[in-house]
C-alpha cells in the first residue's frame, strides 16, 4: 500500500491514533513512518493483515482487494468518494452502493457511443442491398435520470450516416425511452427499450412493451407489447429463468400476433417489411430452452432450442419450423480494461418462424425467413485502450431448403464516453 493511501484513509476515518493498542501487526515496527496510519485502520476493522500478524505492506495489492478496504472505509463512515469512484466497479461486485456518491451525482447523467461498422459481402445474396451495414457510422447518445429512489428513466437518441447507402441516407431518431423501476416485489419496465428474447436468437431489438419479473435465484418475467418494424401488431410472452450450480437454465413461449403483411393479387408479396413468411392476420408463436455452463471465468458452452408454430403458404414447401443453436464462448473484452479480448464461435441451424430479429449482425437472416437458415459464426474483440473495443465476426450461411448462401465478415470500432 503506497504512503499517501494509507495516511488518506487514517485521516478519513478522522481518529486520533493514542486511541489503539501498540503494534498490531509484527513487520510494522513502532518507529515505521506508517505505523500511527496502519494503527488507525487495523483498530477500526478496515485493513486486517494476512491472517499470521503479518501487514505485508512491500506486496502489490489487487483491485479486487483495494475494493474490500473501500467498503469497509464507508462502513465506518470515511470520506472516500474518490476511491468510491474509481472502484465503483469492483465495489458493484461486492453488492456494495455507492450511496453516498449517487446522492451527490447530477440528477441526469448523459453517455454516449460511437460505432463506425464496415462489412463486405459474397455469396448468393452478394448484390442484396440494404440487408447488412456495409460502412456506417452510428453515435448513440444516452440519457439517465432518477425520478427516485426506485425509478429512473432511460432515453436514447441515435444518428446513423451509411457511406455506402446510394441514397446517401442520414437519419437521426429519438428511438428509445422507458422507465425501470419496483411496484412491490416486481421489477417493471414500460416504454420503447430493448428486448432481447431467447439469447437474441429470436428477437434482439427494440419494442414498445411492458414487462414486469419477479424472483432472484429464480426469475418469472412476462411482457406484452409491440415489436419495432418487423410486421406484427402486437407480441407478448413469458420466461422463466434460474442457475443450478454452474448451468443458467431459461425457458419462455412468445407469441407475435397479427402479422401486416399480405400478398397482392398477383401472388407476389405486396409490403417490404421484415416478415415475409407470413401472411397478414397470421401468428407466430414459439416456445424456446436455453441453457447455459459455465466451465470456469472464463469458458461457457451455451445452447437453445426453438419451435415455431408457423403454418404459411409463404414458406418454401418442405421448410421446418424448429431449429436450435450452439455455441462456445472464451473470455471477453472489456471496455474499461485495456488488452482485454475475447472469442465466440456458434453454429445454427433455425428453422422457419424460430427467428423474427435476430441478434446476428449481417442482416441476411431476414432472406431466408421463408425457409430458415443454417451455418456458421465466429468472433473476436480486443479492448484497444480504455473505452476502445474492436470487434471482428465472420459469418458462413446458407438457406435450409434453397441453399442460398452468404458469407459476411463484419467489423466495428466502437468507442464509449
């Protein structure tokens, strides 16, 4: 522990050090420049040594074990706002609020984000416009208020600039904005915010809904609404969700209701939107297991299993209706952690009505929604300094009835602030 820290958290405490026993620990001799300091802390029950009477003040000491200081410094009341904030992270793992700098925190906090992606692609649907982002820069900025103790609000305002678009497309929207908050035992969110359904593997985006969850160890949660540009008029659902030692187990049962879109007298599909395989006043109802192990911090084998009930004469005569996905995860990159990185490899193989807006970046699942799609995906991040995470995945797909096939590699620089 470095001089200065160790006098700035005696002085916090704001206690005289004639007030303790004489030296607690046996490498801090009573003529140590630290002695009084260490003193201080060992007596209020902040710092406790290695447990054989050692202080072992020439070791490095980890984040992790700086955090647990903090907290015990704010339980005796110390001024540390300051180490508060820059072990808010660490502290957030031990379950401890920062309470002390929230209230002194502006009512309403602003962030932001900057994502320029580019993609290329080949295959069967190489000329197919508008499906992935091919060189787009997107700034998202946040806005977070407390309305209490118990609710805030959320909002998100995003530009998007396509490079590449011919229309030279430009487009800013007020595309977010929703409350999360307690009524009793229940968690409620309500208003346009994201949703994310069956690991992303069904539906990965914004939707005009609400939901409320109840439980902890073992979560209920169900939600009604109206998804975002994907041709239903209403959705809504139900999951359960719980751990069993290192296995994250979730199942739920969506129904998307209502679909817009028809086909016009001569038998070809009249709207543009995104669900085609149904024609309009049809349902899509489907039933998903996930199920996730964790081997160790850093590796986890994930899998889920969809069905739909799909029954169309849009789909492509012999498509099936259910699918499911598997996949394999090593570490990850973190944004505040620079040379942070991670892996991701998964293999799907999703039929017809098992996806509506999928998590996948290339944009290409929403052709192959008459018939479903099977392939590949592999990924890579790298924090390349603070708040600067790289992302490459590459992505091998074909349709299951056409075989029509895509290859996509899809890269972003996505910046935080």
């Amino acid at each position: 522990m470095k001089k200065s820290l160790v006098l700035a958290m005696a002085m916090a405490l704001g206690v005289t050090a004639s007030a303790y026993a004489a030296n607690p620990f046996s490498d801090v001799p009573a003529g140590h420049w630290a002695y009084d300091s260490i003193n201080k802390l060992a007596a209020a029950g902040v710092i406790e040594g290695y447990g054989d009477t050692t202080f072992g003040g020439d070791k490095l000491m980890t984040r992790y074990e700086m955090a647990q200081i903090v907290a015990k410094a704010m339980a005796k009341g110390a001024n540390v706002d300051k180490l508060a904030a820059e072990f808010a992270d660490e502290l957030d793992n031990l379950g401890v609020r920062v309470a002390a700098l929230e209230k002194k925190a502006d009512n309403v906090k602003i962030t932001g984000q900057i994502r320029y992606e580019y993609a290329g692609r080949d295959g069967d649907l190489k000329k197919t416009k508008g499906s992935v982002a091919l060189n787009r820069l997107r700034t998202r900025l946040f806005v977070n208020g407390a309305i209490n103790d118990d609710w805030t609000y959320t909002a998100r305002i995003q530009n998007d600039q396509n490079f590449k678009n011919d229309a030279g497309d430009e487009t800013t929207k007020f595309n977010q904005a929703y409350v999360t908050g307690r009524v009793g035992g229940l968690a409620v969110v309500a208003g346009k915010a994201p949703i994310v359904l069956a690991e992303g593997n069904l539906y990965d985006d914004t939707a005009e809904f609400v939901s409320a969850s109840y439980g902890k160890d073992v979560k209920l949660t169900a939600y009604a609404g109206q998804p975002t540009d994907y041709g239903f008029d209403d959705f809504y659902g139900a999951s359960l969700a719980g751990n069993v030692g290192k296995l994250a187990l979730s199942a739920g049962y969506d129904a998307f209701k209502d679909s817009q879109y028809a086909k016009n007298d001569n038998g070809v599909l009249a709207a543009t939107g995104n669900n085609s395989n149904v024609k309009e006043g049809e349902d899509n109802n489907v039933w998903n297991v996930t199920a996730k192990y964790a081997f160790d911090k850093n590796i986890s084998l994930n899998a889920a299993y969809l069905n739909s009930d799909i029954e169309s004469d849009n789909l492509v005569k012999g498509a099936d209706t259910d699918g499911f996905v598997v996949g394999l995860d090593y570490k990850g990159a973190k944004a505040k952690q620079a040379g942070s990185w991670g892996l991701w490899g998964k293999y799907y193989d999703q039929g017809a009505g098992t996806f509506v807006a999928h998590t996948m970046k290339t944009g290409d699942w929403s052709n192959y929604l008459n018939e479903g799609f099977k392939g590949y995906g592999v990924g890579a991040s790298y924090t390349l300094a603070k708040n600067m995470v790289y992302m490459l995945d590459y992505y091998d797909l074909e349709g299951k009835e056409t075989e029509t096939d895509t290859q996509v590699i899809w890269s972003r620089l996505q910046i935080s602030f």
